[in-house]
C-alpha cells in the first residue's frame, strides 16, 4: 500500500485579512478571493514544488497544522515575530539534521517551518 501525499491545507481565522497578510509576508504567498462572500482565499503557496492550501473565514475558531519547508529556520522565526506571530519553539536540529521551529500566527494558529538535512 503506498502512501498518501498531502495535497491541500486550510487555516482558519476569525480574522482572515490580517491571516493573508502575514502569511503573504512571510512566506510570499499570492491568494485569489473566492467562495461565498468572499471568505474563501485560495493560494498555490509557492508554487511547482509546494501545495495548494487556502484561508477560510471562520466565526467558530481557528485552526491550522501545517509545515513550511524554508532556506533557514531561524532567520523566518524573526520574519515572523516582525510580522506579529511568535516563536513557541526555538530552532532545533534533530539528530538526523533536520531544523524546525513551531510558531504561532496573529490569529493563534499554530504551524512550523523546518530545513530539510544537508545533503552530503
């Protein structure tokens, strides 16, 4: 049986303008208004080698789980932190080199961003 990739994420917010804003910041994210009202907003997140993911505005809660692969994890906890989320885990490096952190966004969601091992 083979594995199923992950193809689509979701961030809930009850406030989904400063939602877009940050993560446009952050990570470069584009986001196209859609959806009844509006309160959908569909990004492709990067492009060819990310997936398609999308903010929903939401009255009953936020929600997110999500990691975001990055050329360096430190240096995007303190693009984060300027753009009005904040660092819950410091940057660790994993015995096989793997470096992550867990951050928290302006709406409370909470999501990772991590550095894939040196090849080598």
């Amino acid at each position: 049986m083979s594995s199923t990739p992950v193809t689509w994420f979701e961030i809930g917010s009850d406030r989904p303008d400063e939602a877009q804003r940050f993560y446009s910041e952050l990570f470069g994210w584009s986001f196209e208004q859609g959806g009844p009202g509006g309160s959908y907003r569909q990004t492709t997140a990067g492009g060819e080698p990310g997936i398609g993911g999308a903010i929903r505005g939401t009255d009953d809660g936020n929600y997110a789980t999500f990691y975001a692969q990055v050329a360096d994890v430190a240096e995007t906890c303190r693009r984060a932190e300027e753009a009005g989320g904040a660092v819950l885990t410091a940057p660790m490096t994993t015995p096989a080199g793997l470096v992550r952190a867990t951050l928290r966004d302006p709406s409370g969601n909470l999501f990772g961003v991590f550095t894939p091992p040196a090849e080598g």
